[in-house]
C-alpha cells in the first residue's frame, strides 16, 4: 500500500489526539448511571466525573472502568476517553448473571504509583434477582468531623452515616465509658450531632439485628483545624488549637493565584476567628490551607450555591402504552451546565443510600463548603502526563539472539545496498476485528527491539500482523508484545467495605422479567435472548452483503471460521494442513465416523462443484470458511463447505507466510448511542417493556433558559422517575430525582 493510504488510514482511526498537561493533586470521580437497579441482561449507561481540587479535571484523557462480583472477579475492564473532566460509557450485564450486586472500579493515571493501581473509586450497583434484592446481613458506619478530626474542649460537629438504614440505636460514649448523646438517624441511614468535651477519644456504640458495634471518632493530628461558621450576617473560618505549634500559615487561594499567605501565632486552647465574606464577595469558587511547611493540616473549598433547585415540570404527558412525553427542565440563575438526565420507569427506585459519603460539607447562606479529607490534603502530588492512547510494540529475543538477529539484519542491509536493491525490514498490518482488510506498511525498529509505528489510536478490539520480510530473517524466532492502554489491569476489584455492604434491598412490585414477556391477552412467551452473533457482528455482516451470492446470501451458516481471527498452530502453511487441523477442531467438517464420507467443498458461492476451479494451495489464498449443514443439493447429508479465496498469492503476497505473528489487542470501549425508542403511528411491536426510558449523558443547559426532553412510554409503565445530575462551570454541583404518575406528582 502506497505510504500516503497508510496515512490516511492512521488518521481515520485517530479520534482524539491531546497535548499533554502536567497538573498536581489527587482526583475524585463521581460516577452517574441511568438508574440504581438492574436486571441480568440489561445495559447500565454511566458517566463519570473526574475531580481535581475541585474542578474538572482536564489533564486526564484515559479513564479505566472495571465491572464485577463481589468476589473481586472482574467480569470486564474498560478503557474509556476522558475529555475536560467527563467520560462517557456502557456495560451490558450478562444474562446469566446470578449475583444481586454488580460492583464498579474506576481509576485513572492519579491512582497509578509504581505501575501498582490505588485506592480506585468504587460503587455498587443492585441486581433484581426473582423480583427482590436481598438485605445484607453486615453493617459499617463511616465517621466525619468537620475539619477532618476530634479535638477535645472544642465545638466538634459530626456526620455519622451507616449503608444500612435498620440501625436500631446509636450512643455517643467518651473515653470514661459515658454517654454523652443519643443519635438519632433519619431515613437515609444519617445523623448529625453538635458537641464539645475534654474526652480524648470518642466512641460510637451502636446495634443492628441484635448485634453491637463500636467504631472510634476519627482524631487529628496535630490538634489544629479549620472550620465555617455563620453567625447574623458574618462568615467566619475558626481555628480551634489543642497543639503545641507556636505558629502557622493561612491561605486564601484563587485559581492559580494565592490572595493571601500569613503567619498566625498560636496559642494552646484558643481559637482564632477570621472574618471571610469580604474575601468572597462576587466569587465562584476558592480554597482555604491550614499548613507547616510543605504539610497541610486542613483544606476547605467554597463553592457558590444554587439559589435554587432544579424544575422538573411534565410539559406533556399521556398515560397510555408507547404514548409520547415531554418534560421541561429548568435551572436557575446563568451558568453554563454539563447534564445527566434520566427517565427510569417509577417501579424502578432510586437508592436513598450513597456509595461513598462526599466530604463533608457546611452549607451556607451563599456558599457551600467543603473540607477536604486527609487523602486530599498532600501537597506533594506526582505531576502526570495522560496524553491520548496509541499503540506501541517491542520484539522480545533472547539477548544472544537478539545480538545474533541484529548483526544478521545489519549484513543483509549492507548487502541489498551494495546490489543496489530495497531491503525489506518487518511488515505491520492491522486491522478493526469487525472489518475484513488489513492495512499494511513496512516498519523498522530501534536496537532495543522497540517498533517505530506511527501514532495509532482506536476504538474496540484491533488485530495485529507482524512478520519479517527478509528471508534469511524468518528463521529467528520471537515474542512481540503489543500495548495500547496506558492504564495496567487490574487483576481483582477493590470493593471497600462499606460499599460492599450497602443494604440496597428491596421487594420489585413491577411485571418485568428478563427472560419472559406478556401479551395483552395475559399469554407468557420467553423472549429472543439477543441476536444471533453472525446477524450482530458486523463482520459477519458484511460477509453476507458483500461476499455472499445467491442461496449463500439469504441462508445462516451453522459454522463461520475467520482466518484473519482463528489461532492457527505454527506448523499449519498448506491449504491440506489446515482443513486437516480444522476437521480436527470442528468435528463438523470431518469424516461422518461411519462411512469416512467427508462433507461436499465448494468455493466463492459456486453452488455446485464443476467448472474451471483453482484450488488455493496455502493459507494466505484463504479468506474465511462457512459450513451449511443443510445444503439442498447436498446428497450425502453431510453439508457443505464454502471456502472463499482472495485470490493466488493475493494476500500478504510480499511477506509469505512464515513466523506470522498474530495478536488481538483490545482498544477504547466503545461508546455506543442509547436508543430513544419512537412511535409514530400504528405500532407493530411485539411488546415493549422498556425500563430506561430515556438517558442523555451529554445535555449543555445554560441557568434561566427552559429545555423540553422526549421521550415515548413502553408498554407498561404508567409511572416515571426523572433524575437530572451534573456539574456547572464553575463546580457547582446538581442531584435531583422527581417521581411523576397519573393525577399525582411527589
């Protein structure tokens, strides 16, 4: 292939190509899907948020998402692009998947030290199995103080919130082995409580199911801390001293610009009140340090609030099976949005209990604050390089081999120059796995054995060809090992305890089944379990509308063999070799076992055998086999073998067949679009029972101006729950669900 093709074949498959950006801090993802609750075969569509300091952040452009069991079994690891913050994504849960929980890691290039993954983010996600999600038998309770930790004689307020909401009591206990308070827990597994006491150590004593727990309120230190208050119309930052530190330095931080650092002198037992709200009159966004030095003691951002919630206003609605619905959304004040937006049928609920509790956070008249956790506050984060993905490669030799190959290389070089001839290196082909060609082009590699490739980024699963040209080379043998993802694999799901033991339980009061669907007669019919993976792959696909001819274009093949896919033996060269191997493999193809008779062979859709036929000697004159069971003109009943041809000596015709490395390497995920189902007319569908309704990952809206959402009922809810969450420009952050029914809205 001519250099400019290849050129332009590498631009095809590049999608995104970014300047790297170095950047400090640790990251924080939140991750949004269309709904809480699942069932075994359905698609979970999610987004993610990737957090910095605050802000999107925009120096990560790969994102690793991996789906599993509670066992830590990974059932698929996703490599996702990350674009200003934001990547989109879709798994589809197995049909045969039998757990109630599906669990989630998430990590980028800021949770990898010493090519080991951190403290990925994880979530849980619930599986309906038999209409119910069973209660968890466990319980955990995650403690925050405000400013990070206890510190005795001070005002100390605290978030207590459990993952299970059946807590039967919970008592706050000093060190002495007395109660100071009771608490008392709302609906959403929470509580708050206000105290100040000269104990060291505080204690939560709390039950469920009979059983009694004790967890330890988390201490500083040194004991030294930030916190908000709001008293009258002043905003104020205390710093409550229990250390013996002379001094300290307070920061205001603005964007990139530091408004103020001062030296604070300290006092054991006093604190320090610093008015504020001067500093943050007409400001978004800034941040408050605490520190010594290089260590950070505590962190608290500000973000400016919404002055009002969101509206969910139904614009449009017809209660009736595939009837059309509009919805109009609308959110206060003029900042620009980037949405999520879901509608789930109302049977479906929403989870009242977080994955992982945010920081915590005082809210204000004004602002809302933010106090950063102890995992946050390091100063001295890696900076990072995430440029886009591309593919890169290395041959592996043995050292006196490869000392061996490279002077052997270098004297048949010398040699094709002194007769004046071209000396072919290694040749590079490749290939989506759903397409039929590859792209070939020459490469060259470096002493090291890495192979110069141009830069070469794509979407779902390439295969990779690669093969020396030169004859006398062909007799080395070598590994060659591909890499596309900048991210290592983790080899089990991370799965904290407390997300593992949220209690999402529940009992389904809808008519759904995975496997089974309903007429309007009441009769049960089991449902298509997918489609047929000849009829969805597009390469298969395209076997049918551009090779097949005649009867073999409207009639299933029973077997497909990809030749450019199937994991050949090294020994297979000859056309009679590998029919041989795959008679072996494929039972199908061989002898009947009773009278030795082998199925009839045909070739490139002839129909019946005759005619000036030529034969393909080797494997690199074969395309792909198909065999028929039934074949009508088939008289022994054995079936039919169709072999396509490319042709004498038409593929890889310059670089043989010889030492023909072959590899699939798995590329981005690809981001299919979710299907918004439309009925216009009559509707002829068999049945429709939907419980996504509607999801737009990536809906702009800008504060004061109204937008009407679309969408059509399946054939059974009469209920919705709509759930709008997202992030403004300039971080402010939105959650809201609205459940909307017939002649009554929650």
């Amino acid at each position: 292939m001519p250099k400019s093709d290849f050129i332009k074949y590498v631009y095809f498959l590049i999608c995104f190509i970014f300047s790297s950006v170095q950047l400090q801090a640790q990251s924080k993802i939140t991750f949004h899907t269309d709904r809480d609750y699942y069932f075994p075969g359905d698609t979970v569509w999610f987004k993610s948020y990737i957090h910095v300091d605050g802000n999107l952040d925009t120096a990560i452009h790969n994102l690793a998402v991996a789906f599993g069991k509670g066992t830590g079994e990974i059932l698929q690891q996703q490599l996702n692009k990350a674009s200003l913050g934001i990547s989109f994504g879709q798994y589809v849960l197995p049909i045969d998947f039998e757990d109630s929980d599906l669990f989630v890691n998430i990590f980028s290039k800021r949770n990898i030290k010493d090519d080991a993954v951190l403290d990925p983010a994880a979530f849980k996600l619930a599986v309906i199995q038999n209409k119910a999600v069973p209660t968890v038998n466990e319980a955990n309770l995650y403690i925050q103080v405000e400013g990070n930790g206890w510190i005795p004689n001070a005002v100390n307020k605290l978030r207590f919130q459990w993952n299970n909401k059946n807590i039967e009591q919970a008592l706050l206990v000093d060190e002495q082995g007395k109660e100071l308070q009771t608490l008392k827990i709302d609906n959403k597994a929470l509580a708050m409580a206000e105290i100040q006491s000269p104990t060291n150590k505080l204690y939560v004593h709390w039950k469920y199911k009979d059983k009694s727990y004790v967890d330890t309120v988390p201490s500083i230190e040194p004991l030294v801390r930030m916190r908000v208050t709001e008293e009258n119309d002043s905003t104020r930052i205390w710093i409550d001293n229990q250390s013996e530190l002379p001094a300290i330095s307070f920061q205001y931080i603005q964007g990139d610009y530091t408004i103020l650092d001062t030296l604070l002198n300290l006092e054991k037992g006093k604190a320090l009140k610093i008015p504020i709200e001067n500093w943050m009159a007409g400001r978004f966004n800034g941040k408050f340090l605490l520190k010594d030095k290089e260590q950070i003691y505590s962190k608290i951002i500000f973000k400016a609030k919404l002055a009002d919630s969101i509206k969910i206003e139904p614009e449009y609605m017809i209660y009736r099976p595939y009837g059309p619905q509009r919805v109009q959304l609308e959110i206060p004040g003029e900042e620009e949005w980037n949405l999520s937006v879901s509608v789930v049928d109302g049977l479906i609920p929403n989870s009242e209990l977080e994955n992982k509790s945010e920081d915590y956070q005082f809210e204000g008249r004004k602002f809302i604050f933010y106090y950063a956790s102890k995992s946050n506050l390091s100063v001295n984060a890696v900076q990072i390089d995430d440029p886009i993905a591309f593919l890169s490669g290395k041959i592996i030799m043995k050292d006196e081999k490869w000392q061996e190959f490279m002077e052997l290389r270098n004297d048949r070089e010398k040699r094709a120059k002194r007769k004046q001839e071209k000396f072919r290196g290694s040749s590079f082909g490749i290939k989506k796995l759903a397409h039929l060609n590859y792209v070939y082009r020459e490469v060259n590699f470096d002493s090291l054995g890495h192979i110069i490739l141009p830069n070469i980024t794509f979407e779902d699963t390439a295969q990779i060809r690669f093969v020396q040209i030169d004859k006398r080379l062909k007799t080395f043998d070598y590994d060659l090992v591909w890499k596309f993802s900048p991210l290592p694999s983790i080899p089990n799901l991370t799965i904290p305890v407390f997300v593992k033991n949220l209690d999402y339980s529940m009992q389904y009061q809808g008519e759904f089944d995975p496997l089974t669907y309903s007429d309007d007669f009441g009769k049960t019919f089991i449902k298509p379990v997918g489609i047929e993976r000849k009829r969805n792959n597009p390469f298969y696909r395209d076997l049918n509308e551009k090779n097949s001819l005649d009867w073999f274009l409207f009639n299933d093949a029973n077997l497909n063999i990809d030749l450019e896919v199937e994991d050949l033996p090294p020994y297979v060269f000859e056309f009679k070799e590998l029919m041989r191997h795959l008679r072996r493999k494929y039972p199908e193809l061989g002898p009947d076992g009773v009278s030795n008779l082998q199925p009839m062979m045909l070739f490139n859709n002839a129909t019946m055998a005759g005619g000036n036929v030529q034969i393909p000697a080797d494997i690199t004159e074969v395309s792909y086999i198909r065999y028929y069971k039934n074949y009508p003109f088939d008289n022994k009943g054995l079936g039919l073998i169709m072999v396509y041809t490319t042709g004498i000596n038409y593929r890889n015709k310059d670089i043989g067949i010889s030492k023909i490395k072959k590899l699939l390497v798995p590329g981005y995920h690809v981001l299919e679009e979710f299907h918004q189902a439309k009925y216009e007319g009559e509707v002829l569908v068999d049945y429709d029972d939907r419980q996504t309704l509607y999801w737009n990952p990536d809906l702009a809206m800008k504060g004061g101006e109204p937008m009407t959402i679309s969408f059509y009922n399946s054939g059974r809810n009469s209920s919705f729950n709509i759930r709008v969450q997202g992030v403004s420009k300039s971080g402010k952050i939105i959650d809201m669900v609205k459940h909307i029914q017939e002649f009554e809205e929650d």
